[in-house]
C-alpha cells in the first residue's frame, strides 16, 4: 500500500495530526520546518525528533512529492525544470537568475482549461489543479540546486485563479517564517482575468502582487486570443481591478503580450492608454515568444519602442519592455507544456 504523503499536511492539519498521534504540539513546527525550511528528503535527517517518532514517520508516510526528469539551460542562464508528478503527469517550472534576485515561475494546474491562443500550455488541454504541496515542490526542486529563492511567480502552466485555494495554501507556506521565509510582496500571482479571483484577493488579507494578463483593449481582439474574455469583458474586468486597487492601495501590473498586425497598432496603444487612465498600475510590454505551429509573429524591437512611445502619451505610469528569458529553449511567457 502507498504511504501517504507528509507534505500534503498544511501546518493546521498536521497539528491535529500530531495529537492524534501522542506527540507534542511543538512536533508539528519541527516536522514542517524540516520539510519546507531545511528542504529534507529523508526522515533521518529531522535530528531533532526522537528516533521512535522518526521510525514512526517513515513507517507511515513518504516525502517525495516531484522527480526532476530534465533540466534545460538557456544562452541566457535560465533553467527549464520538467517535473513528472506522481500521477506521471508532467508539469514545467523555469528558474531566472539575475543578479540581485533568484525567481522561480511555478505551474498552479497540469495544462490550462482557457485555450489562449497565444499560448503553447493551451494545447496541452486541461488535465487537473496541482496540490499546494505540488505548487511548493517546483520551489523546493530549484532552491536545493541554486540556494536561497527571493522571487516567485505564478505565472507558469495554468491559470491560478482556477485553483485559488491551493495557490494561497502555497502562499501562506512561501511566506510563513518556517516554510520558505519569501515575503508577500515577492510573490506575484498572475490571471487571465477571474473576476471572482480578484475579488476575493482584493477582500483578502493576502499582500501578494497582481498581474493581469490584457493583450487587448479590444473585446473583439481579446475574445479571440483569450477566451476568458467572452465571459469576462475588459469593462467588467477593469472595473474588477479598479475595486482591487482602492481595497489595497497598490498598483497593478499589467501584462500585454504584442503580436504582430494583431494588437502593435497606433489605435491599440491609443485605446489601451484611455482604458487604463487613472488606475494605478505598471505596464510590461512582451513581445510575442513564437513557438512550433504558432500563426502569430512578434513585432521588431524597433516597433515594440514605437508602441511604448505612443502608448506613454496616453498612459502617465510605469512602461517596461520585458525581455523575455528562456525563449530558445521554449521556457518564456507562453511556452510552457510539460514536454
């Protein structure tokens, strides 16, 4: 019979746990601490636990959760990680490396259910959500290779919002000061646009940060590369984000993927300042990332400067072109599908 998995215990429920079992309450914070701070794989290793609870412990339960089958690296020194869950099912995580900062970008479901067509995960369909302790593994696999991770982003396969209450389990552990010790604040979680994930964010207590993924100002635009759109609108979706700023008095990020002939025009940066007047955001500017059997083409860099000038006549905050990390070996926005 297969052991069930230590980790997939929250620290609430393994204190529950541990009473069941006769242990002391302060059991529970070694046991969690040993497997999301130290990053253990082997229960022998919890040295400060009594070897008849560790015997007990081994007896019972495993700590495997991922196993890394291959690591791609990049010109650019970003690394691939393809990650093969215990259901066989396989999941990417990508690790950027700067110089002041180590991300890792995490996968919250194994392919995604909104069929963006910009995006390779979407032809991998929807198989399910991961587990917070599946979302905390892609961290833990990176850091015990490169050390200490100052950033994560929710930005890999899948949307988060479609699985709210595991990404926030993996929030609260990434933050907690015997998980991973990542403040809030270097936590950003990105949507295709949930209204009901906004709201929620926005009535939580939760400081993470917010991206939204836009692409368009254009309902018929959206609605063609994004899906989501036909259920969700740009109106309904800025006024979502609008109560999201007030709530938290905090900007926003907005990402906007360019493509060429498609949404790079004079009108688009026109229309998409005039949207967002007055909202309290940044935008990052990503040129598209290509990849086998896609349509679309990026605009040239020269092009991509042309619609940040245009569009900074009409939008009075923060535009960044986002060089995008990890493209040659298909592990940039938009790339990913656990292959």
């Amino acid at each position: 019979m297969e052991k069930e998995l230590i980790k997939s215990f929250t620290y609430e429920n393994l204190l529950v746990k541990v009473r069941e079992w006769g242990f002391k309450d302060y059991t529970a914070k070694q046991i969690f601490s040993w497997l999301w701070q130290k990053g253990i794989e082997d229960f022998s290793q919890m040295t400060d636990i009594a070897k008849e609870k560790r015997e007990f412990l081994k007896a019972n339960f495993q700590i495997k959760v991922l196993e890394r089958e291959k690591v791609l690296t990049s010109r650019d020194g970003t690394k691939k990680f393809l990650l093969s869950l215990l259901d066989r099912n396989k999941i990417e995580a990508v690790f950027i490396p700067e110089d002041k900062r180590r991300t890792v970008c995490v996968s919250t479901q194994v392919g995604c259910p909104l069929g963006c067509h910009f995006c390779l995960t979407a032809r991998l369909g929807f198989k399910r959500n991961l587990k917070f302790y599946e979302i905390l593994d892609q961290v833990q696999k990176i850091r015990k290779d490169f050390g200490q991770i100052t950033n994560v982003v929710f930005m890999g396969m899948g949307e988060p919002f479609l699985n709210f209450e595991e990404v926030m389990k993996a929030v609260g552990i990434l933050s907690s000061d015997f998980g991973f010790k990542i403040g809030q604040r270097h936590i950003t979680i990105s949507t295709a646009g949930i209204l009901e994930g906004i709201y929620r964010l926005a009535e939580s207590a939760w400081n993470v940060k917010l991206a939204i993924s836009l692409n368009s100002p254009k309902d018929e635009v959206r609605s063609f590369l994004m899906p989501i759109n036909q259920k969700y609108p740009i109106g309904e979706l800025i006024k979502s984000l609008r109560y999201y700023v007030k709530k938290k008095r905090r900007r926003i990020t907005i990402e906007y993927v360019l493509i060429k002939g498609l949404n790079d025009q004079e009108g688009d940066a026109l229309l998409l300042g005039k949207i967002l007047r007055g909202l309290p955001s940044k935008i990052n500017l990503i040129p598209f990332n290509p990849f086998p059997g896609s349509d679309f083409s990026p605009p040239s860099e020269k092009e991509v400067e042309n619609f940040a000038s245009l569009l900074s006549l009409h939008y009075p905050y923060l535009i960044t072109i986002r060089k995008s990390r990890g493209r040659d070996i298909l592990a940039g926005c938009g790339q990913l599908i656990g292959r």
